[in-house]
C-alpha cells in the first residue's frame, strides 16, 4: 500500500507540473514568432477594408492569421491569454483591460460612435424622451459602449437606474424580444438597429451624447510586448488603416462597396453604416490619442468603478501610458 | 470497504483538494499571473464577503443563489412529473416509445443555446423561456435512463407477476415502477448535473439576477474573483444537491447494491 | 380432494427401466398415463418448438406427447439444452408451440394466468415489499379483500417455515428462504399446478435437502400437481411420482416411468432411502440414460 502510495504521488506530482507548465506556456508565444494574429469584430471601419482587400496578408510582413470575435469581452480574453497580438474593441471593454491590468496599449481609433448606436423605442410606447424611459423595459447588451452610452444617458436626464428595467440582451434577442413586444426600448447597433428602427423612434444616439461628452468608439489594441517586439508590423498596421479611413472619407463610394462585399450586405445600408460612424485622418488621431482617449477610457473606467462593475480604476497617468500615438506618428510620416 | 475513519482513499481525495488549494495559493503568490487570470484566495474571499453584505447589481448573494434554485428546482420538478411516467410508459409500451423517441432523440444532441432563441421567441424574455430550457435540458436524461431502466428489468420478474394474476396496468405500478427506480435515480442525478450546466445558459438573456447571471455578469466586467466565488458557490451546491438526492435515493430504494 | 390420487399414481408399478432403452432411437416415445380423458389434467398433444437461429430454424422441441394428471409430481430430467425450460414456459403460457396444443383441463393454454403457479430458478421477488407483501402479491391483484387473504398469507408462510421472517425485507433472506418465499407466493393462489423451474439449482446442497423435504411435504399434504424441471438425477427421485426424460437435441421423450421413492419417504418416513439398492439402480440406469445423449 505504501508503495502505491508513494506512485500515486509522483504521479500527481507529474500531473500538476504538466498543468503548470501548460499554463505558462499557453501565456504568449515565442518572441521571434514571425507572424501575427489578429482579432477582428468585424466594425464598420478601416479593418472591413483592409480585410477585404486582403492588405493584412499582403502588406505586413508576416504571417497573419485573422480571428473573428464576437464581443469585446472576448478579445479582453484572448489578448489577456496571448492568443491574439492585436485586437479591436469598443472603449468599454478596453477600459476593462486596462483597469484589469491587461498589458496593452491603445493605438488607434478605429471609429467614432456617432447614430451607429442608437437608442430606439417602440412607436407605441409612448417614449419621446430619456426621461420616459421610467418604469419601461429597455434593453441593451451589458458591458459594451451602448450599454455605457445608455446608463449616462439616464445619469444626465436625472433617471435612477433603478426606476428602470434595464434587461441584458444579444443584439439577435433584442430583435427577437421587440417583435414579442416584450421590450419599450433598447440600446444597440447595426443591423438590429435597422429592423427595430421600422418600428421604432429614435429617443438619442451616440452622436448627440458624444457631445455631451460621453464619447464611446471603437479602438485597436496591442500587447506590449507584442509591441515592443515588433513595433514595425504595429506601424505598418496603422498604415493599413490610415489608408483605409482615406477611402472611407475621400472615396465613400469604393469603401461602401467593400464592405457591403465583405459583409454580405446591401451597398446602401454599408453606405448608412458608414455614416453613421466617424473617421480620422492621421491629424486627428494624433490629436484624439494625445489629448482626448485617455481621458475617455478614464471617464469610462470611472463610471464602471461607479455601477460597482469592476473594483477600482487607476488614475489618469496609468490610461495615458496606455494610449498611444507613436504608431500613428511613424506611420505618417 | 465500509472502513471507518481514514481510508487511503480518504486520504487521497483530501490530499487533491488539499494540493489544488495550494497550487491555487502558489501560483497566485508567485505573482507570475495578473489578477484577471487566476484572483487569489483572498480577493475571492474578500469577494464573497463584499457580494454577501453588499449584494451585486441590486440584489445579495442570497437572492441570486434563491433566483437559480427557484428556477433549477421548479424545472426539475416538471422533469420529475413528466419525463418519469413518459419514460417509463415509453419502456413499458413501445407504442408509447414510438411517438416520443423521435421528438426526443432529435433534440437531446442539440446545444440549449441553439434553440434557446427559438424559446425567446416563443415564451418571452420572463420565467417561461428560462424554465423551458432548463425543463428541457433536464427531460432528456430522465426520459432515456427511465425507458433503459424498464427495458433492464428481468423479463421473469414480469411473467412472475402475469403468473400470480397481475393485469398490465398492476405490472406497472407494482413491478415495472420500483423494479425501474435505480435506474430512475440515476437520471435524475444525471438531469441535475446538466440543468446545473444550462442555468448559466438560461440566465444569458435578460436575466438580472442568479448565479449563472451573476458570473455572466462578472465576466463581462473581467470580474475573476466574483466569477470564481460564483463557480465555487455554483460547485458546492450543484455537490449538496446531488448528496441530496442520493439521501433520498437511500431512503427510497433501499434495495439498491444488496440484490 | 379425496386421497385417492395417491393410489391411481402408483398404479401399474414400473419395472426398472429396460437397459434397451439407453441407445433409445426408435421414432415413438413411450406415452404413460393412461387415464380417462376426464383425469387429466393437462394434454401436450405433439408439441413442436422451434426458435430462429443464426442459420435458420432451430429445432427445440419434437413431437412432445404426454398428459398429467391430477395430484401427479412429474421430474422432467434431461441434459443440459434438451429444452426441458422451454416446455416448462410452454405450460406456464410464456411462448407458444410452434406446432401442437396444450389444453389444460380441455381448454388450450394461451398466455399466463394464475391457474399455473410457476417457481422460477432465481425468484423474481420484489425487493421493494416485505415478504409479506410478496407472498400476499397474487391475491392482492386478484382483487381479494385484504381481510380475506392475510390470513392465508400467515398460513402459506407458516407452511414454508417462514413465520417469522414475515416482515423482513427479501434482501434479507438467505437464497433458500427467498426459494421458500417464491413457492408461498405462487401456492397462496391456489394453482392448479405449480411449475417449478429448476428451482433448487443455484442453492448449496444442505439447503436444497431441506427445501426438497419441504416441497415434497407440500406435495404430499396439498395433492397439487407439481411439474418440475431438473437436470439431477437423484433430485428427479427423490421427489418424483412420475420421472420424464428428454433427449438432447431436439428434445424428445425418451422415458417416461413411475418412481415411489418420493412416498416412501413420506409414508414410511425412509430417510435414507438413497442407499438403497434399488434407489441405485434407478440413479445408475437414469444416469446411463441421459449421458449416452
């Protein structure tokens, strides 16, 4: 009995040194891994483009493996586990992965929110304005930039939260619910938005928030150490999306049909999205980066330590080390 | 085998659980990994007592495990009261089995999250749709283990009762229904695990309270310490649960492993 | 019932089997019994059964003639595969015969039902009662008021010794006593027969001796008519009235003889009748008999 004992024992022993080595090794990959992954959501911006062009393959250099995510949560997942070296994300989630001490760092924006993300309410609900809001259903998906937009649309017109039922639901069973009528309201993007605003009246949008101040977007992230090892995929990435944003803004027509291609959808709704969304130029990224995002994901990650969502959010320095226009800088020049 | 005390095997279960534990603290001291990845002890400590004084998102630590044992358990008693009798009939009578062994063999492989938008849709964003899927998660293995349980019954236990004057429906209540119990149970206890792995599934939409909408919740949020605490809490019960039903398993077919 | 049944069944007296019969081929079997069609109590009138096997049909059973009479206790013995079951299930109304009838008192046996008691070989109790509850099962779904049949359940228990086991549940009991329990549970309903399925064979050869005494005293007190399946030869004469052989493959009738060393153990109380000489031979010439199978 002893002796089995004393195997079983090693072979535990073995086992949990497997486990562990496993989970380090799983940590990032090899630094002279000539390749890169990305994470993509598939937004209505420059990255659409670069896809369906297939710049990434063709112009960075290196091996690139594409990944499609469906929430920003999960790129937090996959940067925060190395299995992807750049993502992109909505200024929630990545407020979340830099207060959760994720190493990363914001380089670019992809996109502004502007009526891209919509809050819309059923035509017989009778809801005009925020304040209406009280006592009714409305739903949103939790923790992404339209669930920030909407609980500070609440916030400045005086709503407690708690005077509304505020449901957490997939873009895909918002759709579902508003057709049962089970819901009055519901903050979210394309394509849903487009099926609810058949029916529906617009009561805000990001647009109209964003200069209240409350800017959400979507912006790409890196792992640090992706970065510093190779610092030149990252600028010529910006490159990519610098070029992007030119077709966007210069030659909407070409960028409307990209997309519509690469999505499988109509041009003209491509066309809507596109306006729905703003772009920058290199100027203004270099603007956005240096002076306005940290603050952002500063006032988001603030506003989740409020909701009681994450714990604690660090101070203005730590978001600003973060954030970065070094990548835009080399790319532009 | 019915040593007392400490057997080897005792002895070895808590020396895992003891190992896991330090493991868990080992790692987590080394500092090699960020909170996000493996919380510590102690932040999932000091998670559990913030969320059980203070609540998470409106409602404490206590209404979230009451909401998923309301659901989990009114679930399972509708499992009970139906997939037991259909299941037994079903073994009993293949007339019965072959109206329900379609239906049930079609949707048993499918992921909950697969239909479960079809269930939205059709029951709303309330209990209905929550019940649904758990209901549904949980009839399959009862609904299986009972027909296999019939069909495992010794055909002479049958005949024995046919010999003694028994008509078809005393066959069944008297003979098919205990001699099936075991096997009964042992879908039950199946049911439980799976209802258990679908509550989380069930509280994805348009849930604002439970356990399984409450480690969603976390995670959105990159919250590891409340979603370990929640899988912890989430795993002690789903244990206490099954302990239970081995209880009453105990007391009721107390013939079980002596024939 | 009048006790002159146990007169009829010793009547004509057997010679000792002929030794001609040992490399037994000839097409007819031996048929005994030959009473009043009034006296019997079942006719096996050319019973036939066949099974489906891997590469056709699979002969179990040919040509099966013979009647039982009232208050007879017939041993069917044979080899192992001789399909001695499978007529025992045929009587019980378990299967059919794929050819032949079986009449029980004029009228063809189909399906199961509580005139034919049977006692299997591991008796399906129901573990969930007590043993009072398994012994009063029959009467109960009969539809017998409960004040009617517990005092024959008390009786029926006292009969098999069990008296005081009444209230322990099945699990509880060695394997002779659960047998004991199975022979109470199919006698309570008073059956016109009891067939009995090889019922001591899974038991350790002291319990048998006593379940065998029981059995027999049953037999002798009752005057039911008992059909019993084995494959031991000294069982077969230690209880029968009336000893039928079956031939390996197909199972055919090759002997069909009187014994009465059952009564003598009873009415003369011959305790060791088994080392007679005459009990020998009988053991010899059987055994002879089925092993040249």
């Amino acid at each position: 009995m002893k002796q089995n004992f004393r195997k079983f024992s090693a072979l535990f022993l073995v086992l949990v040194l497997a486990v562990l080595s496993f989970a380090a090794c799983s940590g990032g990959k090899n630094k002279d891994d000539n390749s890169v992954t990305i994470g993509t959501l598939d937004l209505v911006n420059g990255d659409l483009i670069a896809q369906y062009e297939d710049w990434y393959a063709k112009e960075l250099g290196v091996d690139v493996k594409i990944i499609r995510f469906d929430s920003g949560k999960d790129i937090n997942s996959a940067i925060a586990s190395g299995g992807i070296d750049i993502g992109q994300e909505g200024t929630s989630p990545a407020a979340l992965a830099i207060a959760n001490d994720i190493d990363v760092e914001v380089f670019w924006v992809a996109d502004v929110i502007g009526s891209a993300e919509t809050l819309v309410a059923k035509k017989d609900s009778g809801i005009k304005t925020i304040k209406d809001l009280k006592g009714k259903k409305v739903a949103t998906p939790f923790a992404s930039t339209a669930h920030y937009s909407l609980l500070n649309a609440l916030k400045q017109n005086g709503v407690a939260e708690t005077d509304v039922e505020l449901l957490d639901l997939q873009p895909d069973d918002i759709f579902a619910t508003w057709q049962r009528n089970d819901i009055d309201a519901a903050y979210v993007w394309y394509p849903v938005l487009d099926n609810l605003l058949a029916d529906g009246v617009v009561v805000t949008d990001s647009a109209q928030l964003a200069e209240q101040g409350v800017i959400t977007a979507d912006v790409n992230v890196v792992r640090r150490a992706y970065a510093e090892a190779h610092p030149e995929v990252v600028q010529k990435f910006v490159e990519l999306q610098l070029r992007a944003n030119d077709i966007i803004n210069k030659q909407p027509d070409i960028a409307a049909q990209d997309i519509s291609k690469k999505l499988e959808i109509e041009e003209a709704d491509a066309a809507k999205q596109l306006k729905s969304f703003s772009y920058l130029d290199a100027a203004q990224q270099i603007e956005q980066l240096d002076n306005v995002f940290a603050q952002v994901l500063k006032d988001t990650a603030d506003f989740l330590v409020e909701q009681k969502s994450i714990k604690s959010a660090p101070d203005l320095e730590t978001f600003q080390s973060k954030v970065t226009s070094e990548f835009v800088k080399a790319a532009s020049k | 085998m019915k040593k007392k005390g400490f057997t080897i095997e005792r002895v070895l279960t808590i020396a895992t659980v003891v190992l896991i534990f330090l493991a868990w603290f080992g790692l987590t001291a080394t500092g090699a990994f960020s909170e996000t990845i493996i919380p510590s002890p102690k932040s999932v400590l000091e998670s559990l007592v913030d969320v059980s004084q203070n609540g998470y998102k409106g409602h404490t630590l206590l209404q979230h495990l009451g909401t998923s044992l309301k659901r989990l358990i009114i679930a399972y008693g509708l499992v009970i009261v139906t997939a037991v009798p259909l299941g037994l009939l079903s073994g009993y009578n293949s007339k019965v089995q072959a109206i329900l062994d379609p239906i049930i063999e079609f949707y048993r492989p499918l992921p909950p999250l697969a239909y479960y938008t079809i269930l939205v849709l059709w029951m709303g964003i309330d209990e209905g749709s929550k019940l649904a899927l758990l209901f549904l998660a949980g009839f399959a293995p009862v609904y299986i283990a009972c027909v296999a349980g019939v069909k495992r019954i010794k055909e002479d236990y049958i005949y024995g009762a046919e010999t003694l004057g028994a008509n078809k429906w005393q066959i069944f209540f008297y003979v098919i229904i205990p001699a099936a119990l075991t096997d009964v149970f042992t879908g039950l206890r199946t049911a439980l695990g799976v209802e258990y792995t679908t509550l989380v599934a069930a509280e994805m939409v348009a849930a604002t309270a439970g356990m399984g909408w409450l480690v969603l919740d976390a995670s959105n949020y990159l919250r590891s310490d409340i979603v370990f605490m929640g899988v912890i809490i989430m795993g002690i019960t789903g244990i206490l649960l099954d302990r239970l039903i081995q209880f009453i398993e105990k007391r009721i077919v107390h013939w079980k492993g002596r024939t | 019932m009048s006790e002159s049944w146990k007169e009829k069944l010793y009547e004509p007296s057997d010679e000792l089997i002929a030794v001609e019969n040992v490399n037994y081929e000839g097409p007819e079997p031996i048929v005994e019994g030959e009473g009043t069609p009034e006296e019997e109590l079942i006719t096996i009138d050319h019973v036939d059964l066949s099974y489906d096997g891997n590469t056709g049909p699979i002969k179990a059973l040919e040509d099966i003639n013979f009647n039982i009479f009232p208050g007879e206790f017939i041993c069917v013995l044979g080899p192992s595969g001789c399909g001695k079951s499978t007529l025992l299930k045929i009587l019980a109304g378990f299967i059919a015969p794929t050819t032949g009838t079986v009449k029980l008192e004029g009228e063809e046996i189909e399906g199961t039902d509580w005139h034919r008691g049977v006692v299997f070989q591991h008796p399906p109790l129901y573990n969930w009662y007590s043993v009072r509850k398994n012994v009063g099962f029959g009467p109960k779904v009969r539809g017998l008021p409960k004040e009617e049949y517990e005092p024959l359940v008390d009786e029926y228990l006292e009969k098999v010794g069990l008296s005081e086991f009444a209230e322990k549940k099945i699990y509880e009991l060695s394997g002779g006593m659960q047998q004991r329990v199975s022979i109470a549970r199919a006698l309570i309903n008073n059956p016109e027969i009891l067939l009995m399925d090889e019922p001591f064979g899974a038991l350790d050869a002291l319990t048998r001796e006593s379940v065998q005494d029981l059995t027999r005293k049953i037999w002798w007190e009752t005057g039911k008519t008992i059909f019993f399946i084995t494959h031991d030869v000294e069982e077969a004469l230690l209880l029968a009235s009336r000893i039928i052989v079956l031939s390996r493959h197909p199972g055919r009738v090759i002997e069909d003889i009187h014994v009465d060393f059952s009564r003598q153990i009873v009415e003369e109380n011959a305790t060791d009748i088994k080392f007679t000489e005459e009990f020998y031979k009988y053991r010899e010439q059987l055994l002879r008999l089925i092993n040249s199978q």
